[in-house]
C-alpha cells in the first residue's frame, strides 16, 4: 500500500488526559481513535493489527478443535435471571428496548448464552466432548475506563467453552487449552513474559488460571515462580505461600492479565438442565470449562512490552500491519522513484505487504512516522544509499536483488 493513500495520519495533537504507553502511542501512529472514555475505534493500521492477533488465536484454538460461531451481543434479561446474574453483575449496561419495553444488556459474558445453545445439540454422550468460541466485542460498564485498550468499556474478545462428559475429560481438554494459550503468547513475542497464573475459581472450583505478562504497569500483582514459570495471583497467596507446582520460592510482580481460563464444571449446565443420555442410560449434567482471552488488550500490551519510547514502536513480526516498510527519501528524483516504485512492485508480486511512503514529506518527518508505526522490517533508499550500492536496511546497504531474499 502507498502511504500517501493511507486514511490516517500521524498527530502530536492528543489528549494530555491520556496517562498510558499504548494509548498515547497509538493515538499518534493513527492506529485507534478514542470516541469517549473506554471506547475506541480501531483505524486500518491498528485493525491490520488486530487481524493478524486473531489470525494467532483462531488457528491455536481450531488446533485444539475449537469451532468458531458468532453469538449475539444483546441478552434478555430472563437467561441472566435464570443463573442469578442479573443483579450480581456489576459491569452490565442494561436497558429497554423502545417497542416492546424488553429488558436486556449488552454481552459482558456469554456462559448465559452458550449454554441453552448447546441444549438444542448436545443429547447423548455421543456428542461430547464439544468446543466452540468466538471473537466478539463485548461491553462492560466499567467504573474507571483506564489503561488505554488495557481496560475498556468496549473491547475486543475470544471466548471459548468445552462440554464434556466428566471431570476427567474436562480436565485432559484444560491442559490442551493451556498449551494453546502458551503457543499464543509464543507467536505474539510475550512467551517468556507470559506466565500461568494460579487465581481464585469463585464460585466454580477452587482454582481458575490466569495468564499474567509481567510489566510495570500492569494492575494484577502476582507472585511468580522463575524455576517453572509458574505464578500466584495476590488475592490467593495467602492460601500458596510457596509455588503450586514446585514448592519454590515465589517473586513479587506487576503484570498485565492476557487471558483467564476456568473449568465451570456444572454451574451453568445445571441452570439450563442440560444433560445428555450416559452409555448406561442415565441422564447426566454436562461439565463445562470457559477460555478466554483479551484481543485488544493483547495488542495494548504489546505497545506497552515493545515500545521503545512514546514516540517509537516496534511490533513483533507476527502482528506488525505490514511486513516491510518502504521509505523513498529525495523522490523528486526520477532514478530514485523508479528504483523504488520496482522495489514496491516486487514485493507485491511477491504478495509481501508493504507500506511504500511514497509522500512529498521531509526525511525527519518521514523517519519519525516511520518509528511511531513500528514496521520491524524498514528498508530506507535514497540518492546516498543508490550511490553505495542499493538500499538501505539495519544500517547497511544491500543490492535491490540481495534485500528480497534477506527480508523473505
């Protein structure tokens, strides 16, 4: 894509009320938009960003076969009353509908709606065990719209949910889930940050496990384990003193909560009587366990792991909006325009994204956009860089044929 078709531009112009890394950042690289406190909207950049985070998950949780549908935002008061959560939500926006005076709110969760859902499939054993999720937005009626995209009223959202037939399946299908939620993390750059986390279960089992990264803004404080990569949630640690998993000594830490998993078990079947025929005839409640993960929170806590300063960012490969980011200084000057308009075109051929700023902008301007978007992979040619032989990337200059096969 040529930037100087690109419908956003950078800004300095941004709300000093803004305190975070990520919504600073992304506010002047023009990848969101903020419409009101916690609500934003996701620009061609940032949503290319977004995409590429959900191309991750879906693939991690089609391996773990997941199957993906699309659930509605607004509920009716009725599924919420059904399990008691009507009232004891406390984020719900709530409200009637204009004609017919129905009462519903928008989706914070959707256990309520998956559940009676399943009910019309699941009959027999024979059609468990079953997952499936989706990516939604999702809406909480936050006190304190913070963080940026950390802690929105409006955000972006995987959720999955097994059924099972017991305990034990229950659990085999948990710890598949937690190698995918590894394997997420990995593909983002934020493995070795990332840690399994032991969390209260509420009111659904004694145990749920988050997925904390460690950083110094994070709102969570967790204890962690650097011997198993194994950590507590502070609320808990009262109760494990020492790591769940090795008895090691545990380290105080601030870190950002990327994804959350509990195993439900019957709460929910119970609730909406869904049962399923066992092979010995009875009728039992199907177990369930609930997965999910944060999109736009995972791409607010990249900004805030990766980024160098306010003013420059460097995206992991695997989510960066384009893969390589071209920028023609001096183009007033045919012999460097052609030579880069060929660079463009081979790599299109080649179906590399490329970002092409090919604006009549001054080098520093062009320099510093560059580092508020972030492209990892930044080629640079210029009158200097043709007169020493071709182009320019990572300070050293390389022949247009030899940059292809670098970058590929």
């Amino acid at each position: 894509m040529k930037q100087s078709l690109l419908a956003t531009k950078t800004r300095k112009d941004i709300s000093s009320q803004e305190k975070s890394l990520n919504a600073k950042l992304l506010l002047k690289a023009g990848f969101i938009d903020q419409l009101m406190a916690g609500v934003y909207s996701y620009l061609p950049l940032g949503y290319r960003v977004i995409q590429k985070i959900e191309k991750i998950v879906r693939e991690e949780m089609n391996a773990i076969d997941g199957q993906e549908i699309l659930m509605p935002a607004i509920h009716p008061k009725e599924v919420l009353e059904t399990t008691g959560r009507w009232d004891t939500i406390d984020v719900l926006y709530k409200f009637q509908t204009f004609y017919t005076k129905m009462e519903v709110a928008l989706g914070s969760t959707h256990e309520e709606i998956i559940t009676p859902l399943t009910k019309k499939f699941i009959k027999s054993y024979k059609d468990l065990p079953l997952s499936l999720y989706q990516i939604q937005t999702k809406f909480r009626d936050e006190k304190r719209a913070k963080s940026g995209i950390l802690r929105g009223r409006e955000f972006i959202m995987k959720d999955l949910y097994s059924f099972h037939t017991d305990e034990q399946d229950l659990n085999k299908y948990y710890d598949k889930a937690i190698i995918a939620y590894q394997n997420i993390y990995k593909r983002l750059g934020i493995g070795d940050q990332t840690y399994k986390v032991y969390a209260s279960g509420g009111t659904f089992s004694k145990y749920s496990h988050e997925f904390q990264t460690l950083s110094e803004i994070g709102e969570d404080t967790v204890y962690i384990c650097d011997k198993c990569h194994i950590g507590v949630n502070q609320e808990i640690i009262s109760d494990q003193p020492n790591c769940p998993e090795c008895s090691g000594d545990l380290h105080q830490k601030s870190a950002i909560e990327v994804g959350n998993i509990f195993k439900l078990n019957t709460k929910f079947s119970d609730a909406f009587s869904l049962k399923f025929t066992n092979q010995d005839g009875s009728n039992k409640s199907v177990i369930m366990g609930c997965y999910g993960i944060g999109i736009s929170r995972l791409m607010g806590t990249l900004v805030e792991i990766f980024a160098e300063s306010e003013n420059k960012m460097v995206w992991p490969k695997s989510v960066s909006p384009f893969q390589v980011h071209l920028i023609g200084l001096n183009l007033n000057d045919d012999l460097i325009l052609e030579k880069a308009n060929q660079i463009y075109n081979k790599f299109l051929e080649l179906n590399i994204e490329i970002l092409f700023d090919d604006r009549n902008e001054s080098t520093g301007k062009k320099l510093a956009d560059a580092d508020l978007i972030g492209i990892p992979n930044r080629l640079i040619i210029s009158k200097k860089s043709l007169e020493n032989g071709g182009i320019e990337f990572e300070n050293k200059i390389y022949s247009i044929d030899n940059i292809l096969d670098i970058i590929i």
